[in-house]
C-alpha cells in the first residue's frame, strides 16, 4: 500500500478514535447548559461506560491486528496502526479513571483505598491501568531501542493482561444477570485462543518447508 493511502487511512483512524470524544463533550456541553437529560438520568454512569467500553473496544481492535495480518498477508500494513490503537486505548482508559477519580470519588485518597481494598471491580479495573501504564510509557521508537525487539515484545504481552482484567472489571461492575459484557469476552476470547494456534500453525508450516528442502 502507497504511503498516501496510510496517511489517509491514519487520518481516518485518529477521526474514528477521537469522534466518540467530540460526541461525548459535546453532549456534556449540552447536559450543562440547555439539555440537562442528554446524557441520561445518570450522566456519570454514561460518562464511566462510555469510556470504559471505548477502551475494551481499542484493545480488543488492537489485538486483533496480528491475527488479522497473519492470516490475511495482504493486510500487513495493518501494524502501522497498532501502536497508535493501543494508545488510544490507554488513552481512554486515563478518561475512565479519571471519571472515577473525579465524580466518583471526590479526589479522596481515603474513598480510593477503601474502594480498592473493599470492591472488586475497582481492584481489577486499576490492575488493567497499570498494566497499560508501562505499555503507553514504552511506546516510543527511543523505547523500543532501548530494550531491543524481543523484550518490547514480551513486555506488550501484557497487553493481553489488561484486556482481560478490564473483561473482569466490566463483569464484576455490572448487575448480576447483565449480560453486556458477553459480546467483548467472546471477541477476546477469541482472540486469546488464536494467538497460539497462529503460533502453531507458523512453526508447522516452517517444519513442512524445511522437509521440503
């Protein structure tokens, strides 16, 4: 693919990731001066799930992107994409820990500890941040070459980690017998399990083409 056509396309993606933002300070906007119900009768509950579901979608996107790629070579311009996917997913989460911070609780130390020691869902959605932290923190070229390819790569692994404790985060946080969370596990799951069958079916078909030599 032509350097034109990943520049439009990067543009595209920057669009796609920063319009749900627009549309969410823009409706803040609204709920604060002339639409006081344009974020529903609970803003902050709209607020905390639309940034928290943003950020599952960016990770599991994400993730996606080395599947794809193997199993569709004409796609592996893809990658280009996937540093840039994985931020936006950090950023998002920053959003969604900022909501919590903030209107949830009141920049105060003692409701945070007390909620991270007595609800769950507050332990694991942190868990999933801060293993994002050192991923956004290591995403530059300097950083790269400063741990070389392999431990880059090992450290991105837990990229895997975040998106499953953010799945946890999303079940323990909702209502027993609410199921919107299934969509997400599903997709990553999915995504869990083709990671080493792609691994697997790559060495068979190295093994297969050194017989053949």
């Amino acid at each position: 693919m032509s350097r034109r056509w990943i520049v439009a396309l990067k543009v595209a993606a920057h669009a796609a990731c920063l319009g749900p933002v627009a549309w969410l300070l823009w409706h803040l906007y609204l709920s604060a001066t002339t639409d006081p119900g344009a974020l529903g009768p609970d803003p902050t509950h709209t607020v905390t799930f639309f940034t928290g579901r943003g950020t599952l979608r960016l990770l599991t996107i994400t993730l996606a992107v080395t599947p794809v790629r193997r199993l569709i070579p004409k796609l592996s311009w893809l990658v280009r994409f996937r540093r840039m996917l994985g931020l936006y997913a950090f950023f998002y989460a920053c959003l969604h820990l900022t909501t919590y911070v903030w209107l949830y609780a009141g920049f105060s130390w003692a409701a945070m500890v007390d909620d991270i020691s007595q609800r769950r869902f507050i332990t694991a959605g942190l868990a999933a941040w801060l293993m994002l932290l050192p991923l956004a923190a290591t995403s530059t070229t300097w950083s790269i070459r400063k741990l070389g390819g392999k431990n880059w790569n090992r450290l991105h692994w837990l990229t895997y980690g975040a998106a499953t404790a953010g799945v946890i985060h999303y079940w323990w946080g909702v209502k027993t017998g609410v199921k919107t969370p299934l969509t997400i596990t599903v997709v990553l799951g999915v995504l869990l399990v083709m990671r080493p069958v792609l691994r697997w079916r790559s060495a068979r078909g190295q093994r297969v083409s050194e017989l053949a030599s």
